[in-house]
C-alpha cells in the first residue's frame, strides 16, 4: 500500500496548482461578471421591444456571464486611459474626496492604494526588493523598500522597508533601516511575493543573503503621486504594518 499512497500523493501535488489556477482564475471571472451582468440584463431589456432575438441571446447565461466581462474589461480601460488625462485625474480626486468622507471606507482605501503603490513597477535597473535583519541579527527577512529618509542628527541614509508575512502579504511591518545595513538582492516583486505567499517554497535558486561590496545600494520607491494620489509618507503607512 506505500507505494500506491505515494504515487496518490505525488499525484495530489502535482493536481493541487492546476486546480488552485482554476479555482483563482473562476473566481476573479465570476468576480467581473457579476459586476457586468446588471448592464446586461438593462441593455437586454432596451432591446426587448426592438431586438427579441438578440434580446434572448444576451440573456443566455454563458453569453450573458462572457459579455458581462467584455464590459468590465473595456471599463477598466476606458478609467486607466481616463486616469492618465487632467479630466480624469480631477474626477478621481472628486471620489477620493467622497470616499475620505467615510471613516472606515477611507481606511481601506488608502491602504490598498499604499500597497499597490509599493507593488508598482521599479525604474531600470533599480532594486527594492531586500533583506534586513529581522526580528534578530542572526535571522533575515525579505523586504521592499517603500522610500529613502535621511537621518536629521547624524544625515546617514535610511530606507523604509515593508516586511509582508505569509501568507497574506498585505499583513506585515514597517522597518526603518540604515541603508548599509540592508542586502539588497536581483528578485522581483513577482519573486518576493510568491516566495511570501507560497511560505519559501516558490522562490529563484540564489539569493544575495550576504552583504558584499559588489551589492549595488541602489533603490528604488514608487512613485506615489502617480500610483497612489498623493506621497507615501511612512506614517500613512505604518497603520498597514500592525499584524492582524
């Protein structure tokens, strides 16, 4: 019996990320037809009294769920093609503004901004994905460097870096580390973050964990005004910080 255990085993591995994929991909499908389907249906009826025949067929529930989508998706280009114009620009600072009229809405909000504006694409040749000493020296923890901040006694650099926890990276800490106490290594933000979500299990073969004087110090943080409508000052982010 150990041998077929084993093989079910290796089997149920091997099954496990093929069925996670669908089980993520069905989800974020249902997740944007379900905001699509109300236009739909409306549109379905406009036609109703003109068009039956069409009419009928957007309300078939396969056709109905894929059109729904389309329009989402063709939604979600119009508002990022918006967000680059001034038009569009003032138009979401009216809805922030509604938004921060909400006490815990506006929490939410601002903090799911903050993390899609560290998780925003790095310059060329830039680094922010590191490894600081944490919670002891003798352990490291992966990081993104969020910003650089100066030392107003001594003018060292420093650089605050968002330590995720797994396996929900949007949980974690805000460190305030001394710039040459930091390793920094070549991951993405791809690689950090699967490495995180997936406990270390998903991670590239090689890693800079020591300090070298060939490590570049080189980082780079978002650029928030664009990302996320305004500076990412390290006390607007030090709420996410706190472990739920």
């Amino acid at each position: 019996m150990k041998p077929i255990g084993r093989t079910i085993v290796i089997g149920l591995l091997t099954a496990a990320p093929l069925v996670i994929t669908y089980v993520i991909v069905r989800f974020l499908f249902q997740l944007l037809s379900s905001v699509g389907e109300p236009w739909i249906r409306g549109v379905a009826r406009g036609l109703r009294a003109t068009n039956p025949g069409i009419a009928d067929l957007l309300l078939n529930d396969t056709l109905q769920s894929i059109a729904a989508v389309l329009v989402v998706l063709v939604f979600l280009y119009v508002l990022g093609w918006a967000a680059g114009r001034v038009i569009g620009q003032r138009l979401i600072s009216l809805f922030e503004k509604a938004v921060g009229a909400i006490p815990f809405v506006e929490t939410i909000y601002r903090a799911t901004k903050r993390f899609l504006a560290i998780s925003g694409p790095a310059g060329e040749g830039s680094q922010r994905v590191v490894l600081i000493d944490f919670p002891s020296r003798d352990m490291k923890a992966i990081g993104i460097v969020t910003r650089t901040l100066r030392d107003a006694t001594t003018g060292d650099e420093l650089v605050a870096v968002y330590v995720p926890t797994a396996p929900n990276p949007t949980n974690g800490y805000i460190e305030i580390v001394p710039i040459d106490k930091v390793t920094f290594t070549d991951w993405t933000f791809d690689q950090a973050m699967a490495f995180v979500v997936t406990g270390g299990s998903n991670a590239p073969d090689e890693v800079h964990y020591s300090q070298s004087a060939e490590t570049p110090r080189t980082a780079a943080t978002p650029d928030a005004d664009a990302a996320a409508g305004g500076d990412l000052r390290l006390e607007d982010a030090a709420p996410t910080g706190d472990k739920s």
